[in-house]
C-alpha cells in the first residue's frame, strides 16, 4: 500500500531535486512523480516564496529553456525540515501513542 504524499512532502521532493542538480521542468517533474500543470503551480509558488530562483539555461535551439535553482532561504528551509524529520524518527511508535 502506497500513501499519498503530503504537499509539504512534494514541495520538499521538489526542492530536494534542484538541490541534487535536476533543474529543468521536465526533469523535475518526472523525478518528483507529478503531472505539468500541479508542477507549475508549485514551482511559481517556490519562486513566489523565495526559496527558488528560475534562471536561464543553455541557450539552444532558438529558445530560451527555463530552469531553477535553491536559494539560500531554500536551503535552510531542507537543512530544518530535514532535521525535525530526524528527530521525529527517532520517537517509538509506542511513544507517539501514548502522546494523546
């Protein structure tokens, strides 16, 4: 069984993917597992953010290709979410039980 990803969990991917060098659009979306359109919405509201930037690409064949990259506030943002994700692993599902 496969649980659906949180949109907390799909930003993080996403940034996760830019920071590990995918920074084209379609890269981004098929290693982050999403359909065009949700990838653009979450990628403008990245940029919208500031924990992303668009920049240009190589130049090629008569267009200009659009790809991002981690801002220093995007990378803080991994570095925290990365270790409340530790210490939450670190709980026993016993514990967390007993919390309520």
């Amino acid at each position: 069984m496969t649980s659906r990803r949180s949109k907390l969990e799909i930003y993080v991917d996403i940034m996760e993917e830019i920071r590990n060098g995918t920074i084209l659009p379609t890269r981004i979306m098929y290693a982050a597992n999403l359909s065009w359109k949700p990838l653009q919405q979450i990628l403008k509201a990245l940029v919208s953010q500031e924990l992303i930037e668009e920049c240009i690409a190589e130049e090629g064949d008569k267009r200009t290709k659009k790809a991002y990259r981690l801002t220093e506030k995007g990378q803080n943002v991994l570095h925290y979410f990365r270790k409340a994700e530790a210490l939450v692993e670190k709980e026993s599902p016993a514990e967390i039980r007993n919390w309520r």
